[in-house]
C-alpha cells in the first residue's frame, strides 16, 4: 500500500502515545523534529525575516515527531484491537439523538448505542454537529493540498520549514534518513 502521507505530533501528543504504552513500537518510524524554521516566500517587498525555532532553546530536545502514517495507523489498530474494553462497531452513525442524561446513535446497520460522552470527528456535513444544533461558519481556499516524500543529497537535521507563500504554505517535515515529507 502507497501512503506518503505522516503526522507531526507536538510532545504532548507523543506523550499520550506513551501514556497508551504503544510508543516504543513506533518510536523506531518517528523522526525528531528539533527545529521549527518559518520562512516568509511571498516575495513581497516588506518581508518577514527567517525564523528558526529551537526545542534546545525551551530546554527540550525536540518538539515532537514526524511519523508514517501506515506506521501510526498500524500501532494504533493493533492496540484497539488487544485491548478488551474497546468494541469496534463497523457501521456508520445515521441518527444522533440526545436527551438530558446520555446520547443515542443510531447505526446504518440497525443498532442502537448510547454513550454519555459523543465526539463530532465526522467531517464537514456533521451529522453530530447537526443534531446538538451547533453552529457552523464555511469558507473556501482555492487552493490544491498535494502530499509526497522526497529524498534529497544534503540532511535536513530535524528541521521543519514552513515556507509562507502569496497562494499558501508549503511544508517540509523530516522524515527518516535524507528524506522529508
């Protein structure tokens, strides 16, 4: 499987990572982002100057890690799987009711489940956003997101450039060896 997609997870992300005891078995795919260089390439004439962030100067090593996400998904698959309180349900929500004490989904396969706690992690159109009748306020970006990993001669040293441009950011995360995402 094809994915050059990754995931930079700041400390406290990594942190939960640990927490979860799944960690160490990524720790060997992540790459240490030690260094968090801004650069302002709009070509204007009044500019930002270049901006390099440094964990050491916070007394950190690094501000998080850039993983794979085929590696991330792995691990974290395998930890829902091994772990019994965890039950996965392979059916998408097609009504979301709430009442005073709890909240009810109810599946596309018929199922009902309620849950004190429901998180609306379900994209644009949110069915759960919609039912708690939360609000919502659309913009678009004309803009096109394109994701690769790139190998390249010279080591990027735990850097991670953002560079700002007149039609977006672009970003160069390290990832393992001479390569970036």
């Amino acid at each position: 499987q094809s994915d050059a997609r990754t995931t930079a997870l700041m400390m406290p992300g990594v942190g939960m990572l640990q927490d979860f005891g799944v960690w160490d078995d990524l720790a060997e795919k992540a790459t240490a982002m030690k260094t968090l260089r801004i650069v302002d390439a709009t070509g204007r004439l009044l500019r930002a100057p270049t901006v390099d962030f440094r964990a050491s100067e916070a007394g950190e090593e690094q501000f998080g890690y850039n993983i794979p996400n085929l590696a991330l998904n792995r691990v974290l698959r395998e930890a829902v799987e091994n772990n019994g309180t965890i039950e996965v349900i392979d059916a998408m929500a097609s009504a979301i009711a709430f009442n005073e004490n709890n909240a009810t989904a109810t599946l596309s396969n018929g199922t009902q489940v309620e849950a004190k706690l429901v998180v609306g992690a379900d994209g644009v159109q949110s069915l759960v956003r919609n039912a708690a009748e939360i609000g919502e306020r659309n913009w678009a970006y004309p803009q096109t997101a394109v994701v690769t990993a790139f190998d390249h001669e010279k080591p990027h040293g735990g850097v991670s450039t953002e560079f700002h441009t007149v039609d977006g950011p672009f970003t160069q995360v390290p990832l393992q060896g001479n390569r970036s995402s």
